[in-house]
C-alpha cells in the first residue's frame, strides 16, 4: 500500500504574529514553524500503517526552501521519502492542483491531509484534491482501519459518529482522534540519522490556476478591561451582561 500524507508548515501558536508590506502579507521573521497538528496525527497514524501492513509511507509540501526541516523531521518520525514541490502557493486551490499531478503520476492508494491547517484554517485542500483525483473523500476522521482494498472509516458529525466504508483509493482529513496526542512519535537519535539518509525530492511547480488573493491580514480587536462587579451588586451585573456584553 502507498501512502501519500500532506505536510503543511505552520507557525507555532506561542509565536508573534505580525504583518508586513502594508498588512498584505505574513512576518516570518522570528517565528518558529512547526508540523501542523492534524497532518502530524495523520503521519503518525500513516507510520502505524507502514509497522503493521508494511505500507510506503511518503511525506510532501508545497513551499520553498523554508519547509525542509519540517520534512527532514517527518522523515526521522518514520516516512520512507519526502517531496518538496518547489513554490510558494497563494491559495488552497493552488496547493490542491500542485499535489493532484503527483497522485496522478504515482497513484497512491491512500492519502491523509489534515482536516484544516492551524494558520488559514481553510479546510479546503482535502475536499479539492480529492475531487480533481475522483477518489473518495472522508474528513473529521478519527478511525481508519484497511484490510485488502476497503477502508472502514469513523468521522465526527454533529452529536456522534458516523462510520462508513469505501474502497481505496481514498483521501482522508485526519484530526486528534486518529491518534490522541500520546502517540504522537518523538523522533529519536536513531530516527534523525537515518532521516539524513533517506530521499528528499525537490520537485518544480506545474503551472496552476490562483483562484483567489489576499487583500489584508487583520489581527483581532484587544480584549478590553475587565469590569469587576460586587457580589452584591447583582442588578450592576445584569445591566452590564445586557448592555455592554449583550449576551442576555
């Protein structure tokens, strides 16, 4: 079985976050990246597969230079191979079409993505490359078993879970839940000096439509001063509730 899981470089969310070129675009100086949570839940859920089913586990992103440590890591938590595939996308689409030309040139029977990035939170990339490759597609996945070439795959919904199955080849969003956060792997001395040994693969962009732009970051509003109130002063309490919060 191949497996393909999808990468993305994120900030980590202790990081300041500020903006540059009159708010258009993102300050990456001094902030420090690491795997995006849900696709690390994939990876490792990916890596189980490759211990048990002997699956070929390969990691990729789309990004530029930046984005190889990531990957280097990916490989010393346990993927066979990893790609960079050489650009800097602009959209979810983008990133979608860069990644359908490498399905279709090594059709892979599954791929994880994670269900949403923890920058754009889009949660947009699985849902599109799934439907340019015509495979199956299941996100807010938290259960994923294979036998032969059917998966059974549970996924949260509103007020439960929804369990179904399907045929590979298939994509999944994967989320906490897939793995609890416990599993994730550690990468050991062992595993970075073999990830030194292992492919990793810079591949060029194809061309590729951009479907949409970023006009302006915004970063919320500061919280205002808390208000104390008196225990006592419980008429205070609820005019303020209703007036100034406006929750009741």
């Amino acid at each position: 079985m191949k497996i393909l899981v999808c990468i993305s470089n994120v900030p980590d969310t202790t990081s300041k976050i500020n903006f540059t070129n009159d708010s258009k675009a993102f300050d990456k100086n001094g902030v420090q990246f690491i795997i995006n949570p849900n696709d690390e839940f994939g990876l490792t859920r990916a890596v189980w597969f490759q211990q048990k089913q002997k699956a070929e586990v390969t990691v990729v992103t789309v990004g530029d230079l930046s984005c190889e440590p990531i990957l280097r890591k990916c490989l010393a938590i346990g993927a066979d191979k990893a790609i960079r595939i050489d650009l800097n996308p602009t959209d979810g689409f983008q990133v979608a079409q860069q990644l359908s030309f490498l399905c279709k040139e090594e059709n892979y029977d599954l791929i994880i993505a994670g269900r949403e990035s923890i920058d754009y939170n889009g949660a947009m990339v699985p849902g599109m490359l799934s439907a340019l490759m015509g495979y199956n597609f299941v996100t807010n996945c938290v259960v994923l078993e294979i036998k032969d070439n059917f998966a059974k795959v549970s996924r949260e919904i509103d007020g439960g879970i929804e369990t179904v199955s399907c045929q590979l080849p298939l994509v999944i969003g994967a989320q906490k839940g897939l793995v609890e956060e416990k599993d994730l792997i550690i990468p050991n001395m062992r595993g970075i000096m073999q990830a030194r040994q292992k492919s990793l693969t810079v591949l060029p962009a194809i061309e590729s439509d951009v479907k949409s732009v970023i006009t302006k970051f915004e970063k919320p509003a500061p919280k205002g001063a808390v208000k104390m109130v008196d225990p006592n002063q419980i008429d205070q309490l609820i005019d303020l509730l209703h007036k100034d919060a406006r929750v009741i």
